[in-house]
C-alpha cells in the first residue's frame, strides 16, 4: 500500500461489514465515512435510526458521541496552550486553587491518605495520568457516592449518595476534596480528566466552556450540528440509544424525550452529540496541520504536538478497564496514538486494533469512533448507536481491521 493515498478510496469490505451488522439486527444502523485531506469524503449508511423508527440514517444524523468528545477537549486546551494562556507542565491549582493540596489513598480507604508527590499538570489531564477515576472504573464507588457519575442519564442519588453536579464549577469542587488513586504522573487510569480539563478551560478563557468550544471549535471549522444540548431542529435526526436488556431491546435513551436536551453540565470527557457531517471535518482539520478550506484553527506543529505521545516519563502502558493494556499504544491530547504497529488482543476495549504506527484518534461508549492516519493524510469514522458499551465489543476493531485490508488492496 502507498504512503499517501490518491482521492479515490473504495471500502467495499468495510461497506459489507456493515451492512452485516444491520441485516443481522445487531445495530439498527450506522454510518462510514472516510476520505483524504484535499479528497472527496464518502459516506455509506445503513438502516435506520432505531428499531422502531422509520427514518434512515445518513451523515446528517445525530449521534451520542461520548467520549470522541475528550479529542475535542485535547484540542481546546492546546488552544489555550498555543496562545499562552496556560502551559502543558503548568499545575492546574494555579488555575483552579481547589486542587492545590490533593492527597493520595493510601490503601483501600479513603479516610486513609497521604499528600500527593507532585501537582496535577495539564499534561496529567490530558493523558489520563492525574490520579483521578471515574463511576465504574478505578475510585468508582466512591466518586458515585459524592455524584460524580458523567454519562449517567437521568441519574437517581441512592441512599447516602449526592446528587448529580449541576455546574463544571460544582463538579470540580466535588473531585478536589476526594482523594486521588495515584501520586499524578505515574499510571494510566481512564477518568473524569477530561471534564476536570473542561473546568480549567472554562475558568482560563474566561467564558463558558460550550462557548469556548463553539467559537474556537466549531463556527470556524463549520461543525454547525455538535454541542452538548440536542435542539428541537435535531430530534427527527437525532438516533435512538437501543439497550439489551434480557436478551430484547429497550430504549436506555428515547431521541424524543432524551437526556441530551437536559445535560447536568457541559462534559468535556463525553457529553457531545454529533453527525458524520460535522466530525469528519474536526478530522481533515487534524490530518491538515490545523486548517479547513483556508480557516486555520491551530497552528501545524500544536497539531502535531496534540497527536503525539503526551505521557509522563514514568507512564510507559495504557491500561483500559478489565485488566486489558493495549500494546505499542500512547496518549495525546484527549486521544491515543499508535507508537508501533497496533496488533488485536482480543479484548473487549480492543483499541486501536491492527494498524500502522501514527494513528490517532478515541471510541465513543455507544458505538463511534475515528481514526486518523497522518502518514496516508487518511481518516476511517464510524457512527452507531448501542448500550451497554461492551455488547459489541469486536464491532469498531473488526471495522478498522476491514479498511486496512481494503486499504492494502488498493
């Protein structure tokens, strides 16, 4: 296969595969869309946006994108990085004081602490790597008692748990006062990183986070159906959120009276919705050094910098849920980077899965994804909608796996 690849790209077996998935009934649809900086983009949808919806699903859709949204965060702060307003080693308690004294679980407890070895850096933020955890991961149990519990729709506080955060500011003073998993710098705990680095967005511009994203982000690279609320203008296309529940489907999230058109706060690490339309433009802008149709967003060498290997020193794995480390794989700004050829491990959290070193890019927990591949200037994007996030486990690495052979066929 070249290096670079021409305008014309035909993905016939990544086409079936997904056709597949549709005739079987194991999504009710979803889309491809792929192309070259300077090329066409190609889109091939199937199905329709839920079982028992008529309407079919094409690259105006909108989908639930989770946490391809942390990539859109990573970008916002190497905005800010770029302009000088804050730095990528800089501790985040000269922005946000809260988190100026964390402390560190000593064992099981969380009574039992000590002081962190070192602050919390924007860099730690973007990598995963500042000690946090998340509700069903690493500290879940204890972020769900105080709240902190982002993807949850219309989530109901048990009994002596607090209620959701209502604000980013009232998120962030939850997650300082509880203790940290790790000294920062030092291991990879997939977390509420993302949304603490909203936070810090917010407070560093000066202006709402949304805000920031829709006029740094999406008015200049004319992403006009992204954001963090579903309109009115957007339920007819917006798709179901389809859950197995004993073996049938139920609906975890109704399109006509979903959560998304009544969020907690703007969710930096998994709130965003989106359409095909709109996400393979952030990603030509990407794979372009930081500029679409002559509109430059960043400039070449802080996409570089964004699509890199970010990890602290003494951080030399990823590890995702279920004990699974992904081989050969790095972190940058909100998104993995492919260090070395990425090989299949079986794993439900398989990712990236059988492709070249350089490729960069994150899933969503309810079916999307995008990768980028700097070297051929090529992007792959899938969006479907399922719940829970491991009942289709193989379905994005089979996906990537597809093009590259279709790839290689060329």
């Amino acid at each position: 296969m070249p290096d670079t690849l021409d305008a014309t790209i035909d993905l016939p077996e990544t086409e079936a595969l997904l056709h597949r998935f549709v005739e079987d009934g194991v999504i009710p649809g979803g889309i491809l869309a792929w192309g070259t900086v300077g090329g066409p983009v190609r889109y091939h949808a199937e199905g329709r946006l839920g079982y028992e919806r008529g309407a079919a699903v094409d690259e105006r859709s909108v989908f639930r994108i989770y946490s391809q949204t942390k990539p859109i965060t990573g970008v916002a702060a190497m905005m800010l990085i770029e302009d000088g307003v804050i730095a990528l080693d800089q501790p985040i308690s000269e922005i946000l004081p809260a988190f100026a004294d964390m402390r560190v679980m000593e064992g099981d407890d969380p009574e039992v602490t000590r002081p962190a070895a070192r602050p919390i850096t924007v860099r730690h933020l973007l990598t995963h790597t500042g000690g946090f955890g998340m509700a069903g991961m690493t500290l879940g149990a204890l972020y769900t008692k105080h709240g902190v519990a982002p993807g949850t729709r219309e989530r109901v506080a048990g009994p002596g748990e607090l209620p959701t955060p209502t604000s980013l500011a009232e998120l962030g003073d939850r997650i300082a006062a509880l203790p940290l998993a790790t000294d920062p710098g030092t291991r990879f705990d997939y977390s509420v990183a993302l949304d603490v680095l909203g936070l810090v967005i917010e407070v560093a511009s000066g202006m709402p986070f949304e805000t920031f994203l829709q006029r740094r982000v999406f008015e200049p690279l004319g992403m006009v159906d992204t954001g963090f609320l579903i309109r009115p203008d957007q339920v007819a296309r917006f798709a179901d959120l389809p859950e197995k529940k004993d073996g049938k489907w139920a609906l975890a999230d109704d399109a006509s009276d979903s959560f998304y058109a009544r969020p907690y706060y703007p969710a930096g690490g998994g709130g965003l919705v989106s359409t095909a339309q709109d996400y393979v433009r952030f990603a030509t802008m990407l794979l372009n050094e930081g500029e679409l149709d002559g509109v430059r967003v960043l400039k070449p060498e802080t996409v570089r910098l964004a699509r890199s290997n970010l990890l602290p020193e003494a951080v030399t794995h990823v590890d995702l849920p279920i004990g699974q480390t992904l081989s050969g794989v790095g972190f940058g700004a909100g998104m993995s980077v492919s260090l070395t050829r990425s090989e299949r491990t079986g794993g439900m959290f398989d990712w990236p899965g059988d492709v070249p070193a350089g490729v960069f890019g994150w899933p969503g927990a309810a079916g999307t994804a995008c990768w980028m591949d700097p070297e051929r200037r090529f992007f792959l994007l899938y969006l479907a909608q399922y719940w829970p996030s491991w009942l289709n486990g193989a379905m994005r690495p089979d996906i990537v796996a597809a093009a590259y052979r279709d790839l290689e066929r060329r």
